[in-house]
C-alpha cells in the first residue's frame, strides 16, 4: 500500500485554478434568465414588500389605539380619584360644621328667627 503523499505547492496551486476554470465554465454555460421571470420576481417582491409595509401600518395603527385607550384610562381614573376627592372634602367640611359648636352671632339668629315664628303665628 502506497504512503500518503504530501500535495506540494505547483498541485494545490494547479488544483484551484482547474476549480476556478471548472467554475468559470458553469458560469458561462449557465442560460440568461428569461425577462418574463424576472419580471415576475420583480413583481412577487414588490407584492411582499406591500404586505409588510402594510402589516407594519396596521401594527402601528394599533399600538396608537392602545396608547390613547391606556390614555383614556388614566385620565378617567384620574378623573375619578378627583371627584372621590372633592366628595371627601366635602363630607369633611359638611362634618365638621355639624360638629362644630354654633357661634354667638348664629344662635343669635336662630334666636331671632324663632322669635318672629312665635310672631307671627300670634297675629293670625
């Protein structure tokens, strides 16, 4: 049985350039692409490149519309926590003026008002 034989440089140069002839000559036997097909490729990207730029269209579409509903969420609650708010303060205010001991001039005119009831009841 022979030994492995080492290729030296002249063979490994001789060997690329017979694949480069090899591939050079595909090449050129290789027909031109009839203009039909590369019209029809032309067209089925063109078509492709549309569906994208549509879907991207519809994608930031919806990303708008769920920014403005997360918008107008936020601005309800908002909203709401603002009148749960006032309702607060008003029911505080509301208490403590029940709470609150009349003072001299308002038990005055309670006084007053019941002295021209009793007055006015007499002269009928």
């Amino acid at each position: 049985m022979p030994s492995y034989r080492e290729p030296s440089f002249q063979d490994r140069t001789a060997a690329a350039a017979k694949a480069k002839q090899k591939a050079l000559e595909m090449l050129r036997n290789k027909p031109a692409v009839d203009p039909a097909v590369l019209e029809e490729r032309r067209k089925t990207a063109e078509a492709r490149e549309q569906a994208l730029a549509a879907e991207r269209a519809a994608k930031a579409e919806a990303l708008a519309q769920a920014k403005a509903e997360k918008k107008a969420l936020k601005e309800a609650e908002a909203a709401r926590k603002a009148q749960e708010e006032a309702e607060a303060a008003e029911a505080a205010a509301l208490k403590e003026a029940r709470l609150k001991p009349p003072s001299a001039a308002e038990m005055k005119a309670a006084r007053d008002a019941r002295y021209a009831a009793r007055k006015a009841r007499a002269q009928r």
